[in-house]
C-alpha cells in the first residue's frame, strides 16, 4: 500500500498554533493511578480497607532503613531487566527474553565464583565478566536469527528463556548440592559486599552494591544512546529501519551488537542474589524479574533514569506485598503490576491516537 | 512391547489435549492478525472457573461452560485492549498471563484459604463410547468428554479457516487488513471474533487440565501456553498442523518421562520443543511464514 505523494494530497493542515501537551508523558501515571483504583476495588472486595493496605505498604517499603534497604534490593534486578528492555526497545526490539539473559548470568556468575581459583581482586570482577557474557551469549543468538534469518526476536527469546531453565536444571543434575536445586557457595573473594556496610541505616537489609552498578550502568547506557554515534544509529534503528538502512547504517550488525549488549546488561542483573546477596545460584532466583522489566521499560519510558525512578517504584510494590500479606493476599501487587502493565500500553495508545486526531 | 507402546501412546495423547486445544485457539487469533501470547493466562483463568463452578454449582457441566467464559472473557480483555484500543499485541499478552497469575492466586487465597491448591472437586463424567471403551489404555481416554471433542474439533477448525467465507474473511484480516476493508468488512469485528474463539478453545484446555486433575493449583498451566504457541508457529499457524507439531511435543514430553533416571539426559528433551520451534521460525523446517499483518494494529486513516 503506497500513500499518495503529499503534493495530491491538496492542501496541507495547518500545524496547530500552539504545541500541544504531549498527553502521552502522562501514561504511565495514569496507568498507575487507575491500578491503583482498580486494586483497591479488589482490597475492598475482600473486606479490607484500600487505604490501609495501601498506607501499610508505603509505610513498610519506604518508612524504615530495612523497608528502605528490602525495596532497593527488590529493585536492583529491576534495574538489569529494565535497562536490557529499555535498550533493546531503542533499538527497535523487543527482548522478552531477559529472564533467561538473568538467569544464566547468575548460574555463569556462581560457577566462576565457586570453581575458578582466583585471588580476590580477580575473582569478583571475573565473575562479573562471565554473568555479562553469559547474558550477551543469550542475546546475541536472537539477534543473530533476525539479522541473518529475519525470524521474529519475541517469540525466539521466550523460547530461550525456557531453554535456559532447561539446560540449568540439566547441568544442576551434576552442579547441584545433594538434595537441593543450588550451587555450592561462591568463594568469599567473590562477593559484593552490602549496602549497610557503608549505610548503616539500611541495617540487615540485602541491598548490596550491585544496585549501583546498575546506577553506573544507567548512567552509561544515557551516554552511549544519547551522545555516541552508535547510539544515536540504533535510535535511527529503532524508529525506522529503513531510514538507518539509507543512512548507512549496517543494520544487521547493530541488530546483533544491541542485543547482545541487551543480554549482558540483563546477565549482570543476576549477580544481585547470586553475589551480594545468597552467595550461591538457586533454581528459579529470578522469579519473573526479567519479565518485570518489561513493564519497568514501559512505565521507565525506555529512559535510563526513568527506568531507575520505574526498578525503584516496583521494588517499592514487590516488597510492599510481603507486609500487607497479613491483610490482603500478597498477590495483590503481583495483580497491580499485570494492571499497570495493561492500563499503560493501553493509555499509551489512546492518548497518541487523540494526538494525532487532534493534530490533523 | 505392545502394551507399552499403548501406555506411551496414551500419555501422549494425554498431555496432547490441553496443548491442540489452545494452539488451534491461537490460530485463530492470529489468522486474523492478533498475537496471542495469552494462552498462558487465558488456560490458568479457565483452570480456575472450572473448579469454582465444579465447587460452587455443583456440576462439572456447568464448571465447562464456566471455564469456557471465563476464556472468553480473558480473550475478551485481549481484544479490547489490541483491537479496539489498538495497543501492542505483545505486551498485552505478557501483561494479561502476569494478571492471570496474580489474579488466581488472589483468589485461590481468598476462597480456598490455600496459596497452592482447591480441594478436589468433581471431573467431567466419562461417555459412553461403546466398544471402544474397551481398547487397552486408550480406552478410559476415549471416554473422556474432551478427548473426543478436541479430536473433533481438529477437522472442524481447518472445515471453518479454510472452508467458510468467515474463516476466508478471518485470513484475508490476517494477511491484507485494508483490502478487507476495502470489500465491507469490518477489520474489527473480525478479528475480533477470531481472539473470541481463540478464548473458548484455549478455556476448554483451562477445563481439561482442572478436570483431569480434579484441582487447581497455583500456576498448574507451568508454560503449556508457550508450548501451545510454539506449535502453532511449528505447524504454520495452520489448525492441524498445530494439532500434529503438539502430537510431536507431547510424545517427546511422554517419552522425557518414560526416560526419567534411566540415564538419558532427559531433562535436555524439555528443551526440544523451543530449539524445534527457533528452527522452524528461522526456516529450517520448512517456512513457518507468520500471517502478513500479524501484530499490526489495523488503523483505517492510514490504510
């Protein structure tokens, strides 16, 4: 379906006189608020009251130095995953495969740390090499296959995620310790040290430094999208393939350098639990944080810092839903988070439709 | 030797069911142009309804139709947010199984006062099937209610994709949304009604898992819907080649059980169906070519 050439089109509009709003900024509160309505129908439902549960959880996750330090460390993964989306996204793909990036960065990162003999200035930053190339190894195969193939990324990195859990619990057969699903424990030399080591307020918490390489991370991936060359090629491909392909851009390439890089930032989001926090891999350590970052992206909108102010804000939830337990079932926040998720895309939709209604 | 053969035939035929049901309800989404990654979350919401009607109603009949509806209307969400509102197909996917997960156990809590599962409650009864019945190990699964109707329902789903001006209508939604519009349909009623039905399929799966196991548990669909999507791909997005690539997955599931601690890696065999699936969509498996606008939302000012 070719468009007509603008010059048949007869006289173009006149472009509105003043800008208009950009409506959109405001999805993703819009989409935490209805959430918030929305659940706290459900609280209601079950006899609670929306304002207690709600205060609870504001108050647990944020009112005391161990709340504060439990929802940074909930954050932390949140940071990886969505940061690897964010990434992926700007570059035009969709990587629904960081769960599995996560994962096998974490398994990478317990190996190392149990099993190479290194001495301690080596070894923590060799397992944090093996996490990221683990993660990038993972997303560099779905890049590969679109470049090469043109085959879908969404659907081939969900079945890389599985093919991960798989291969993990294979290779757990022989890795893991007797009658558990973990690794042995990773040498000392290894470990991240914790968060309240420097910032005793956050006593007892397991919030570790890993959360601030993700803020280096972040602050990083700013600059490599924002005033690098290369950078600025993947935008160009994300919002329009064909016009990096004209401008030069060797597309295919930059399809496998981003999402490789995609994978090793989600690799690295492993090591929060497998270094800083249980010192060992445990089958299903990532728990569906992979999957979050999708919606950490979403409401983050693909920016770094509103990625973090995002890992923050649902670290904040997935935290707030172990105390409020008592009151309302903890998967109350599991069910905010899938509403969040859909009220933004949804807002999203509507209001740049309205956008382009009102701008024509 | 031969009753062996019939016991794997069995198994396989056994996990088979809830994966053809949901992958040829997949097709039907698709075919008219709307990703469903909902399968996950539209079979765990079913799985529920089934067992709340089986609890509260007291007849497991009437927990199918439950099953069914609450399909639907999960289905129903999918639409209303893909198709009417128009947003990303993907993502309302994965939001909607994020939603079913919570949204079961919310309620598994609340009602059951039980974080991992229902009581037991009743299946559907077995049919009267004759002498067929009497097969070795085949036959108490002939007897079973959804056995026979997803069978059925194989030849019926390509009779309507690939025989009636609806199922024409729904491919020709999938591949050249304009060029339906362009003949008077609407782009999206149709699609529309191929997410709908995607929904009742995917909900008699929900229904079969509950029924077979007398019980929810939380999270009891465990990826089947993934499986289910990568059988419809592996099958072309075709109603019985979907049926046969989920015959081929549920035989290498049977036979990964046959194997378990005989010495055979068979936890790598899990992993077949999704490497099977990547060499399918990366075309070594012959073309699995998705339907032309899938995952498009279909805009009538820039048609």
């Amino acid at each position: 379906m070719s468009s007509p050439a603008p010059a048949e089109r007869g006289p173009q509009p006149e472009p509105p006189r003043r800008t208009a709003f950009p409506l959109d900024a405001l999805s993703p509160l819009v989409a935490v608020l209805l959430a918030l309505v929305a659940g706290g129908v459900l609280i209601a439902a079950v006899g609670q009251s929306p304002f207690e549960v709600y205060g609870l959880l504001v108050q647990q996750a944020l009112g005391t130095g161990y709340g504060v330090g439990q929802t940074l460390f909930k954050a932390t993964p949140l940071v990886f995953a969505g940061l690897s989306v964010a990434l992926a996204f700007r570059a035009g793909l969709f990587n629904v495969g960081a769960e599995g990036q996560m994962y096998l960065g974490g398994f990478a990162a317990a190996l190392v740390g149990a099993y190479v003999p290194l001495p301690w200035p080596l070894l923590l930053p060799v397992a944090l090499l093996a996490a990221a190339l683990a993660g990038a190894l993972w997303g560099a195969v779905p890049g590969l296959l679109k470049a090469r193939f043109g085959a879908h990324e969404v659907i081939n990195t969900i079945m890389l995620n599985f093919i991960a859990f798989s291969l993990v619990a294979w290779a757990g057969q022989s890795l893991f310790v007797r009658a558990t699903v973990r690794t042995s424990e990773v040498r000392s030399a290894a470990w991240v040290s914790r968060l309240d080591v420097v910032l005793p307020w956050l006593k007892g918490s397991p919030a570790n430094l890993t959360l601030l390489l993700g803020v280096v991370l972040a602050l990083a991936l700013w600059l490599l999208l924002f005033r690098t060359r290369k950078g600025y090629e993947w935008r160009v491909l994300g919002l329009n393939p064909t016009a990096a392909e004209y401008a030069g851009v060797r597309t295919r390439v930059a399809v496998v350098q981003s999402f490789a890089l995609a994978g090793a930032i989600a690799g690295l989001g492993g090591t929060s639990f497998v270094l800083g926090y249980k010192h060992w891999f445990e089958q299903d350590f990532t728990a569906g944080a992979g999957f979050m970052g999708i919606a950490v992206a979403l409401i983050g909108r693909n920016h770094p810092v509103g990625v973090l102010v995002a890992a923050l804000f649902f670290g904040a939830l997935a935290y707030g839903g172990l105390v409020v337990n008592r009151f309302v079932p903890a998967d109350i926040v599991n069910v905010l988070r899938a509403l969040i998720i859909l009220f933004a895309i949804s807002a999203h939709a509507l209001f740049t439709r309205w956008a382009k209604q009102r701008a024509a | 030797m031969l009753d062996a053969l019939l016991l794997f035939a069995a198994a396989t035929l056994r996990i088979t069911v809830p994966y053809a049901l949901a992958a040829m309800g997949g097709s039907f989404s698709e075919r008219g142009g709307v990703v469903c990654l909902a399968l996950e979350g539209i079979m765990l919401n079913s799985a529920l309804a089934y067992v709340l009607g089986a609890w509260f109603l007291h007849d497991p009949w009437l927990a199918l139709l439950c099953a069914v509806l609450a399909g639907v209307a999960t289905a129903a969400l999918h639409a209303l947010i893909t198709v009417t509102f128009r947003a990303d197909q993907i993502t309302s996917g994965i939001g909607l199984n994020l939603l079913a997960a919570g949204l079961t156990r919310f309620v598994l809590v609340t009602v059951f006062h039980s974080s991992s599962n229902s009581p037991r409650v009743a299946g559907l009864p077995d049919l009267a099937v004759g002498p067929l019945a009497s097969l070795p190990a085949l036959g108490p699964l002939f007897a079973t209610p959804l056995v026979p109707l997803t069978l059925a329902l194989v030849p019926l789903s390509v009779w309507v994709q690939h025989r009636t001006p609806f199922g024409l209508r729904l491919r020709a939604t999938g591949e050249q949304p304009a060029a339906s519009a362009a003949l008077g349909l609407s782009v999206a009623g149709v699609r529309v009604s191929g997410v709908l039905l995607c929904g009742a399929l995917t909900g008699l799966a929900g229904a079969w898992l509950a029924s077979e196991q007398h019980s929810f548990t939380d999270g009891m669909t465990s990826g089947r819907g993934y499986i289910a999507i990568a059988a419809m791909i592996v099958g072309k997005w075709h109603p019985a080649g979907s049926a046969a690539a989920c015959l081929l997955f549920g035989a290498t599931e049977a036979a990964q059980i046959a194997l378990q601690g005989s010495g055979f890696p068979s936890a790598l065999l899990q992993a077949l169906p999704y490497a099977v699936t990547m060499l399918a969509l990366a075309g070594f498996i012959g073309h699995a070519r998705p339907p032309k606008a899938l995952g498009r939302p279909y805009d009538p000012e820039e048609a």
